[in-house]
C-alpha cells in the first residue's frame, strides 16, 4: 500500500526528495557510463554501415564502366523476354533508380514513332517496338523516365546511363 504523504510537511518531503537524489548519483554515473559505451558501439556498426555501402557502390560503377552490366539500351535491344522486375537499374553515378512513373505499381519504358508514344510493361513488349524501329522516350525528348523509390522525383535520362543487374545478385 502507498504511503499516505498528506500528513508529512513540505520540509520532510523535500529532505526525502534529496536523499533520494544522492542515492541516484551512483545509479546515474554508471548509466551515464553504460549509454557512452552502447554509442561507441552504435557508432562503429554505422561506419561499417557506411563502407559497406560505399564498396558496394564503387563495385557496381566498376562493373558499369567494365561493361559487365548492360544498359538499358543494350537491354531492350538484347532480350525478347522477360520482366523489368527481374532487374535493378542503377544510374551510371551508382544510384538506384525505378523505371517509369513515380508510384506505378509496375515498370515501364516509352517508346516513340517520332508522332505517339506507347509503354511497354516487360521486355516482350519493349522487343515488339524495338523491332518496329520506335525509339526510346517520347517524340522530342528521348530517353528513358526513372523515378527514385520512396520518392516522387522523376528524370528523363539517356538509355546508356542506366544500367540494369540481374535482382537478387
């Protein structure tokens, strides 16, 4: 049961509150102690963090520039089949990018005939329209529309500046 505080004056609370406080100082050094250590720690998982993702990065931009990935461009060209979801794109300064619209629930490129543009959703499609001579992008403004994921910015970029590797590897 709590004890009843409603017969102590104010000068015995506060004598108690100070007690208290004094028996906290050791309690409070160690934690004090213990949370500089735990940062430490947490500062040393986000630098390998940190490297991780840059050798990863300079690993995929030199197999980019060694000519180990294809473009989209060579990708279109090169494959009948195949969805864009079993590829990740990166642009050529290594950032990872989606094909199509901001948001769509799947992949698409456009292509042109220099007067309409269609969306091809896999490379089936993307293969038909290659084959009919259309071209990348939109009448006046080749290239190829990648969004960010997680974001709603868009770019129009040049085909042979994104590439795309097998997901999952």
């Amino acid at each position: 049961m709590p004890e009843d505080f409603a017969d102590l004056k104010a000068v015995e609370i506060e004598r108690r509150v100070e007690e208290l406080r004094e028996r906290m100082k050791p309690v409070q050094l160690e934690l004090d102690r213990l949370r500089a250590e735990r940062d430490v720690l947490f500062t040393e998982l986000r630098r390998r963090e940190r490297l991780a993702a840059m050798t990863s990065r300079r690993d995929l931009k030199a197999a980019m520039r060694g000519g180990e990935l294809p473009t989209v461009a060579e990708l279109v060209a090169g494959f009948d089949s195949g969805s864009f979801d079993d590829y990740v794109f990166n642009l050529k300064t290594g950032g990872e990018v989606r094909l199509g619209f901001p948001g769509a629930r799947s992949q698409t490129i456009s292509f042109t005939d220099g007067r309409q543009v269609a969306q091809a959703k896999d490379l089936a499609d993307s293969a038909r329209f290659f084959a009919a001579g259309w071209e990348l992008g939109a009448p006046g403004k080749p290239g190829v529309r990648v969004n960010f994921p997680g974001t709603r910015t868009e770019r129009l970029v040049p085909p042979d500046e994104v590439f795309a590797r097998p997901a999952g590897g």
